[in-house]
C-alpha cells in the first residue's frame, strides 16, 4: 500500500473485570479507505473505536491517528466519530443541534447553513429540520447523529453502526455517500452486522473476542473461507473463531 | 402478588448498587449526627473585649472610725465571674480602641471606669442601708455616703446577631448577679451598665437570617442545576460528542460557568427584590459587593456540583450527592445559629461550606454596610473555592470523557 497509514493500532489491550474486550489488537488504515468492522455482538468494535479515537486509555498498547499519537488534541478538528447510541440533544431541534456542534468545530454561521443543507438531505430530514430530536423515532435519530459527526468535513471518520435502525433505501444512499467521501480521500471506519453494507468496503476486519480474526478485501474474505457470500463468511469465521485452536 | 415482584426488583437493583447503598446507609446518620451536633443552644468563644480601668477600691465613711478605704476589686471579680468557655476575653488599656473593635474583631465591648468598685459599694450601702463589716480587726458599720455614682460602666454590643447579642447580655446579667449577691446587696445590673447597641435594635430576626436564607436558596439551586445538567449530558453521550470536538475542557468549564452564573445572578435578583419588596429585609449596603459575592459563590457552587456529577453515576445519585453539601449549610453555616454555638469538630465542618462565607459577607454588607475592604477574607476564600473548584472541574470534565 503506498498510501499513508492514518490510524495504526499495535497491541490494544483493554480488559474489564477478567473479559478483555480487546486483546493484544493491532491495526492499520490507509487514507482513503472504506474499512469495515464486522464481528458478533460484544467483539470489542465499539471499545476499539473508542480506543481509536482517544476516548477510552488502552491498558496496553498505543494508537496513532493521523501521526498523532492518541489521546491527542490535534487531530480533533479532523475526526469524526459517530457513537453507537444517539448522542443528541433531544431537546433541540435538529438544526439547533448542527449549529452547536457547528460551532465547536468553529465552523461560520454560513458553512453549517450550506453543510447542513447537504448533510439534512443525504438523511433526508430536510423538512423536519425545525422539529425537536426528542420527537422523533430511533432510525431518525440515528440520521440526526450521522449529520452531526459529518457535518465539520473531518479526513477521518468512526461511525458505529450508522444504519443500525434505518431503512433499507436511506442505508443505501448513506453507504453511496460514504462511497463518494472515501474517494475523496475521506478515511472512513464503519461498523456493521449487515453483509451488504461490508461489501461496499474497501477493506474488512472480522473482530472477535476482542482480536482480528481475519482482515481483507470482501473478495479475499470469501476466498479464505470457501463461502460464496459474506454472511456464510461471517459465519464460518465466528464458528472458527469459537472453536480454541 | 406482582406488586412483589415489582418491589423485589427495585431493592435488587438499589442493593445491586453499592454507591447507591452507601448513600442510602450514610445519609440519615449523616443528617441526625450534624443536627444532633449543631443544635448545642450554647454558645462557646465569644471574643469580647474589657477594659478594666476600676482602681477596686471604695471609699466609705464609718460611724467608728470616720472615712476608710476598702479594696473590693469588683470590676476584677466581674470579670473572673464571666463564663471562660463562652467567652474569649480580650482584655485593653484603651476604652475607645476596645468600642472601635465591637462589629468586627468583638461581639461587644465593656469599659470599667477608675470609680467601678467605689460607685457599687456606695450605690449597695445606700439601696441596704447600715451594715457591719470587719475592718483592721476590729467590726465597723458602714454609713451611706454622699451620692457618688461616677460614669457609668459603658457596654457597647454588636446586635447584628440579636441571638448572640442577647445571649451575652444574659451572661453578663449572670455575672453581675453573681458577684453583687456576695456583696449582699440589692444594686440592679440596669443601674450600673449602659448599655449601647450598635443597631439601635432595628436587626429583626428576619433581616438577620435573610441573607443566609437567600444563600442557601442560591445553594439548592445552582448545585441541583449544575449538576443535573452535567450528568445529562455525560449520561445522553452529548459530552462525548463534546470533548471529542476541538475544544478544552477549560473552555466546557468556562461555558457551563457562564451559563449558570447567569442564571444564578437572575434567580439571586429575583431572591432580593421578592424579599426587599415583600418583607422589606434589611439592605443598608452596597448591591455591587453583593453581586460580586454571589458571582464567586455560584461560581464555586458549580465547580462543587460538577465534582459530585463526576461521582455520581446518574441523576438520582447526582441527588443524594448534592444533599451532602445542603444538609449541611442549612445546619452549620451560621445562618439560624451563629457558628459561636457549635462544637470545635462541626465549626471545622462549617469552615469548608461555602455558604459560612457568603452568608457572613452578605450579613456585614446588607445588616451593617459594610464595604468590600470589611469582605477581604470572605472574598478570598469564596474566590479561592472557585478557582479550585473550577479546576478540579475541569480535570472532572476530562475524565468524564473518558468514563461516559
Ligand atoms: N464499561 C464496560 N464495563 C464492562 N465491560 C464492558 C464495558 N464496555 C464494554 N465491555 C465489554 O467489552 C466487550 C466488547 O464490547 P463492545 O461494546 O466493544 O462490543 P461490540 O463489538 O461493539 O458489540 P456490538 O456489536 O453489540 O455493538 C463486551 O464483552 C462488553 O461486555
Ligand atoms: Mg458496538
């Protein structure tokens, strides 16, 4: 890969009470790339965002983003990150909540307006955009959250499961969307259970028991497990992945 | 019965909870134990000032042996009659410098003149008329003299706190009694002292409790908000969203402060004005000093609430933490009882309450008028609790990031 490395984990370790939720994780990301983070419930995806984003101190081993090492104040102008529950502002209206978030990115008053343009159509939430988060469902909410970590442009970007709850149509013009800033040299990590969606990445990491498993393009993937589509895949690899070798 | 398992479950899960068990625990006894404690009713290390300028002698004519002279020390024996433990007894050679002190350094002053001694035993021989005493051996009987009261013994007393003003006129009354009932006489306290207070006695209970009233409202209200407010947003994610952003903890700090001080400056107006137009409280002072104190008050209000939202895991909890700081400012910050009745071990408790500060600032700038040079200490410290509040806040913040 010629391409520089914007996030390289080496050794993550997390453990709470006996569970590790990472264990001994190492990781890199080149720009541009659309990376996928797929793995059961309670692989440690969540905990290994966090990590990534300085959110959360590893036990052992260090993360860089972008060349900064993690926990680091300059990369925050320039990340993203979507967390896994919705993170808003229920008692304000949606663009109350992109104008707030907007101004800690100290973006103008104009930029947010043009921004948020932009982003409420890609959720498509441009009619609702007077109306109070708090009324609205949980697949809308989520959309809320989306536009606000996206709205500052950032080079990098976590999202933890950004389509969980949202409708088939929407999920495909999100991942079009996540498609288009990716070849605008957007690095992009998302999280999903859907095999759909993993198979718009460039790269996909299987994550179990708080290790990579397995990591590659969603072609390899099916190479190396002998399946035909990635649900089988994802299947076959969490069946390997219980059985202790 | 459902209705049991519905209880079962909520024991379970308060049980399950170990801060949420300990609070439960600790705070009654942590409310009975500081009530219990606080609520002496006496009043210990009240400083006063005496300057005794009594030479202790009278001066009697005898039908045996013409005039004599006797050494009674009656100012002396006053002041050996008054109660150590409540009273820290400064004792001067200048009347004025002692009055001067009275409202500041001493809750009263009382000045004997050279004739003390003199003026009580002629006052006693005329008001019981002939008496026997031995005088060199031999039994002489004292005559009532020419009237010879001499200027009288001057009390000047801080009435601000009309409770500590009328506790110390009752242990002087108290001493006094003592001392004339060994002398067998029938001289009243009222004729020998007058008495001078520094308000005229126009301090009402009312005016004097208000401002720590207002205080401990500002207290209630400001702590709950903040901290609710900062729980919220960790608990909703929000802060996450925040800290992650390219902005400083000290900036968050700084934003909530403003916020709430605000809010803090309007509800402290509206407590004012409601309680000047409605009750017509006492406020001789300068409303400038007072919003500064209230400025520095909020602003250590929120760094304490925004500590205990660090602590506490969700608003309920958030609750209970914050009753740890009101509990005791109502209780021991001076605002019914004065500081003066409370055993060392609670006064030390009372030192660490923000509101012992601002209530006293409050009082002396409202009851007294008294300007921002008499506030030096109560600013220092209010300011000092801010700025170390609001830093230890600011490390809170950052670490809620963290654990959100
Ligand atoms: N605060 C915590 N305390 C204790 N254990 C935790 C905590 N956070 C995460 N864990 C544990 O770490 C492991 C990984 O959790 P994580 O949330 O990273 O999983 P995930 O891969 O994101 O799962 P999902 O697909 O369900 O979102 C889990 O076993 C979880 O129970
Ligand atoms: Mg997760």
């Amino acid at each position: 890969m010629t391409a520089e490395h914007v996030i390289r984990a080496q050794g993550l370790r997390k453990v709470y009470g006996k569970r590790a939720a990472l264990d001994g994780l190492s990781l890199s990301v080149a720009q541009g790339q659309l990376y996928g983070l797929a793995g059961p419930n309670g692989a440690g995806k969540t905990t290994l965002i966090r990590t990534l984003c300085g959110l959360l101190r590893p036990d052992e081993g260090e993360a860089t983003l972008l060349g900064w090492k993690m926990p680091s104040t300059r990369v925050r102008s320039q990340l993203g990150y979507m967390p896994q529950d919705f993170a808003v502002y229920n008692d304000l209206s949606v663009m109350q909540n992109l104008e707030f978030f907007g101004q800690l990115y100290s973006l103008r008053r104009a930029q947010v307006r043009e921004r948020a343009d932009e982003l409420l159509d890609l959720v498509q939430l441009t009619d609702r955009k007077r109306d109070r988060v708090g009324t609205f469902s949980g697949g809308m909410r989520r959309r809320v959250s989306l536009a606000i970590s996206l709205l500052h442009k950032p080079r990098l970007a976590f999202l933890d499961e950004p389509t969980a709850g949202v409708d088939p149509k929407l999920r495909r013009s999100f991942w079009d969307y996540f498609n288009a800033l990716a070849d605008q040299d957007v690095t992009l990590v998302v999280t999903t259970h859907l095999v759909e969606e993993a198979q718009r990445c460039h790269l996909v990491g299987f994550l179990m028991a708080g290790k990579l498993l397995t990591q590659g393009k969603p072609e390899e993937i099916l190479a190396q497990t002998g399946t035909d589509n990635l649900d089988d895949a994802f299947i076959v690899l969490q069946e390997r992945g219980e059985v202790p070798s | 019965m459902t209705s049991l398992a519905v209880a079962r479950n909520v024991l379970r899960r308060i049980l399950r909870d170990g801060r949420t068990l300990a609070l439960i625990i600790i705070l009654p006894l942590f409310f009975v134990l500081i009530y219990g404690n606080s609520f002496s009713g006496s009043y210990s290390d009240l400083t006063i000032v005496i300057v005794n300028a009594d030479n202790g002698l009278a001066s009697v004519r005898t039908q045996e042996v013409g005039r004599i002279t006797l050494t009674v020390d009656l100012a002396a024996a006053f002041v050996s009659a008054l109660d150590p433990d409540v009273f820290d007894i400064v004792i001067l050679d200048d009347a004025d410098e002692a009055f001067s002190m009275v409202g500041t350094e001493a809750w009263a002053a009382l000045a004997f003149p050279k004739s003390f001694s003199n003026a009580v035993v002629s006052q006693a021989i005329r008001s019981s008329g002939e008496r026997k005493v031995q005088f060199e051996g031999s039994s002489v009987t004292l005559l009532p003299s020419e009237i010879d009261a001499g200027p009288p013994t001057r009390l000047v007393i801080d009435d601000s706190n009309p409770l500590v003003a009328s506790a110390v006129i009752a242990a002087f009354n108290d001493a006094f009694t003592a001392v004339l009932e060994t002398q067998q006489s029938s001289v009243t306290v009222e004729s020998l002292l007058n008495v001078q207070r520094l308000y005229e006695g126009k301090i009402r209970m009312l005016d004097f409790t208000a401002p720590g009233i207002i205080g401990f409202a500002m207290t209630l209200i400001t702590v709950m908000l903040t901290a609710m407010a900062v729980v919220r947003e960790r608990t909703g994610g929000t802060l996450t969203r925040i800290l992650i952003a390219p902005i400083s903890a000290w900036e968050v700090t700084m934003g909530y402060t403003l916020a709430f001080s605000l809010i803090a400056l309007f509800q402290a107006a509206e407590l004012f004005l409601v309680s000047l137009w409605l009750f017509d409280i006492r406020f001789v002072g300068d409303p400038g000093a007072v919003i500064l104190v209230i400025v520095l008050f909020a602003v250590g209000l929120q760094g304490i609430a925004t500590l205990m939202s660090t602590v506490a895991k969700n608003e309920a909890q958030a609750m209970q933490f914050v009753l740890f700081l009101l509990i005791p400012s109502i209780m021991l910050s001076g605002v019914f009882w004065p500081l003066e009745t409370m055993p060392a071990t609670m006064r030390a408790i009372s030192y660490a309450i923000p509101l012992t500060y601002a209530n006293s600032a409050l009082r002396k700038i409202m009851l007294t008028g008294q300007g921002l040079g008499a506030l030096t200490f109560e600013l220092s410290v209010l300011g000092a609790i801010a700025v170390v509040t609001l830093l230890l806040s600011v490390i809170s913040m950052r670490r809620q990031a963290y654990t959100a």
